[in-house]
C-alpha cells in the first residue's frame, strides 16, 4: 500500500515508552520530501510529539508545540545541531553554524554581529543592488520569453546579489550551489543524498573554494564581510570565526531564499488566480511572499536537543533526546490557519515557522524578504501570466525540496 494513501490508524502502530505515539514512516523518502502534505496531516492527528523510529527522534507537526520549543532555547538546545545527526559527527566537512548551532552566552556574540550589520544603511545599499539585478535579469527573462526561471533569474538574482554585497570575489560562484546542496544534506541522514553530494562537492574542489573565498584578502573592502572582520579586528571574534560568519550568513541566505522563491513560483503556476491577483496589485508581493512560506516553505524541519528531563504535551522526554519541528507541517495545522491547504495571498495574519521565532530565528529574514519583494514585485508589474512549458527537475536534499528547474513562459503586460 501507497504510505501517501495509508490511514493513520495503520501508521500509528504502538505507543513508545515515552507515551508517544510512534509513526513509523521515512520522511526522508522521495515521495515524502516531494509531496510531504498528506504525511504531515497523518502525523498531526497521531498526536502533538510523535515517535519516528526511521530516525530515532521525535517529531512535532503541531504550530503552537513547535512555536513553545523553537522559543524556549533553555529546554531545548541548538547547541548539538539542527538535523537529526549530532553536528560533530560532520563538522570536519560542515563547520557548525555560529548563528543556528550555538546557544547563548556564544550565540549573543555572533548574533549582535549579523544585528548590527544590516543597518539600515547597509539595507538601503542591498536593495540598491538587488534592484539592478532584478531588472537586468527580469528583463532578458521578458524578451526570449520562454526561460528556466529557477536558473535564469531567481538563482543568479539571489546568488549574484548576496555575493555582490558581501564582496565575494566574481569568480567560480557556482560552488555557492554545490556548497549549498552539501550544506543541506550532511545534518540529515547519511544516505544516497548525503554521498552524492560530497562527492560532488570533492570533485569541484568547493570546500577549498569556499575557505578560499571567504579570506579577509579575498573580500572586497567594501562589502558587508568587511564590517564582520572589523569585530575580529577589535578582538570581539577571532579571524577564524569572522570567515565562518561570512561563510554562515552568505550561505543561509543564498540557499532559503532561492528555493523558498522557487518554490513560489511552483504556487502561482498551480494557482494562476494567485498571479492575477498580484499582477493587479504588486505591491501584495510582501504578502505573497509571507504565503509561500507558510503554504510551501522549503526547510523542511528543523532539530533541538531535549536540555533536561521533561514532560511535552504528555510525552516523557530524557536529556539528549533530539525532536524535530517540523515547519511544513506546522504551517498547515488548521488549528492555526483556516483552510490551511488554500494558497491565498491575501492571507492575514499569516504567523508562520517558516524563519523559526526567538533567538534562534533567520537572522536573516529581513533580506529574504527584501529580495522576495523586489522580484516578486517586479514580475507582478510586467508579466500578466505565468505559464508552464515543460516538465520541472525535482530538487531533493536531506532539508529542503523544491525544483531545480522550472520552465515557464512569460507573458508580458
């Protein structure tokens, strides 16, 4: 039987003996990190904590439960990674994050750094640059009119203008890609996905690449990196962390963002009214924006580790215990959003996981949503329809789905 068509009193097949229901599935399947809706919903029903032997976690699928711990970093710690492998198992190819994978007191320093470098002033200059990305990009989308969006606009408009204003040297930044995909996979399980990707990542020479580029001298003296290396010039961080800082912001913003956009455009393609609707008035395209995320956010989910013995919605758990939110599922618990499966623009309030919530949450969001409103915005206000013309390439990892290509047709105003 089809696990997608099976009831959930089939799934839920015993109770663990932390009282947890156990949901025996891999959520890590193609097919469940394609078309993870009806999984989640069945996961939801099994309770507010699951148990997933597959993994050997836990797993939450219920908003206001996966809110309470994304908030309380005490109770449940970022400090041993974020997937469901202890982020030392893999911290030889992926440098944990100082910014996701650190709790306080380390976490305030990092966190201030990334705080006090999107000033305003910094903002203003970004969206300076993202704007002439958008336009020269946008543009030369409108005119051969028939284009893989994914590749021709909204992974080199992101990719481009992170780098840009970091001051990522112009060159190879493709590895930006294959870093991200290897990023993505190493916190999940150590599979096909996982393998592929570090051998990819060996061939291309990316993690030299990356160390490489990321190297005060490298960096342009003028760019965001700069101020992050002025703090290791006061003695706040050490050069060492200033390269990971970089390497930490550049990458988290380049990967969410991208595929977060991706799979946006995959929604007005399904829901053509939606682009109506936002090609009459892009100036919804903030709006719009905040309804990806919550319909069909890329990140999958996120893991903390249980900080002490505890009790969560009734279900025992030991210090050690690693529990997974998952933000997809959340974002669709009716309990929270009415007609949750409903892809509606004009959706308000829209109190999304997507960027998680408390310390631990996207430092980065601001820019996200920046850029999602400048190309969103600018396509709304130039092309009347988005059409398909031709069949999407899947794009699968341990963290996120969503499409590595995505051939469309644009019809112009």
């Amino acid at each position: 039987m089809n696990m997608m068509e099976t009831d959930i009193h089939d799934i839920v097949e015993e109770r663990h003996f932390s009282g947890a229901p156990i949901v025996d599935v891999d959520l890590y399947s193609d097919e469940a990190m394609l078309n993870p809706v009806p999984l989640h919903r069945r996961i939801r029903e099994a309770g507010p904590v699951v148990w997933i032997p597959s993994t050997g976690t836990f797993y939450v699928a219920h908003w206001a439960t996966g809110r309470k711990i994304f908030q309380s970093w005490q109770d449940f710690s970022s400090a041993r990674g974020i997937g469901i492998r202890d982020a030392a198992e893999y911290s030889r190819t992926r440098t944990p994050s100082l910014l996701l994978e650190t709790d306080p007191p380390e976490h305030d320093k990092y966190r201030s750094i990334i705080s006090r470098l999107l000033s305003p002033a910094a903002m203003k200059r970004m969206r300076i640059e993202f704007e002439e990305r958008a336009e020269e990009l946008v543009s030369k989308a409108i005119e051969k009119r028939f284009v893989d969006l994914a590749n021709d606009v909204i992974s080199p408009f992101v990719i481009n203008g992170m780098a840009n204003s970091i001051g990522l040297p112009k060159d190879n930044r493709e590895q930006l890609l294959i870093y991200g995909e290897l990023t993505l996979n190493l916190p999940g399980p150590p599979n096909a996905r996982t393998q592929q990707s570090l051998d990819r990542a060996r061939d291309a020479g990316t993690l030299e690449w990356v160390a490489q580029s990321m190297r005060r001298e490298a960096l342009a003296p003028d760019g965001l990196a700069a101020e992050i290396f002025k703090s290791a010039d006061t003695g706040a961080i050490t050069e060492g962390e200033a390269e990971l800082l970089t390497r930490i912001f550049l990458s988290a913003s380049v990967d969410s963002t991208t595929y977060s956009l991706i799979n946006g455009i995959r929604n007005f393609l399904d829901h053509p009214d939606q682009w109506s609707l936002l090609h009459d008035d892009p100036s919804r395209a903030r709006d719009a924006f905040e309804e990806i995320l919550r319909y069909n956010v890329s990140v999958q989910v996120l893991h903390r580790v249980v900080a002490h013995d505890m009790e969560l919605e009734g279900v025992r758990l030991k210090t050690g215990d690693r529990i997974g939110v998952g933000m997809r599922a959340a974002n669709r618990d009716p309990e929270k959003f009415p007609d949750p499966d409903r892809f509606d623009i004009a959706r308000k309030p829209n109190g999304h996981l997507a960027f998680g919530v408390g310390i631990h949450g996207c430092a980065g969001q601001m820019v996200s949503r920046m850029e999602a409103d400048i190309l969103l915005g600018m396509l709304a206000d130039r092309v009347a329809k988005i059409l398909p013309a031709g069949e999407p390439e899947p794009f699968i990892t341990n963290a996120i789905s969503s499409w590595r290509t995505l051939p469309v047709e644009l019809v112009p105003r």
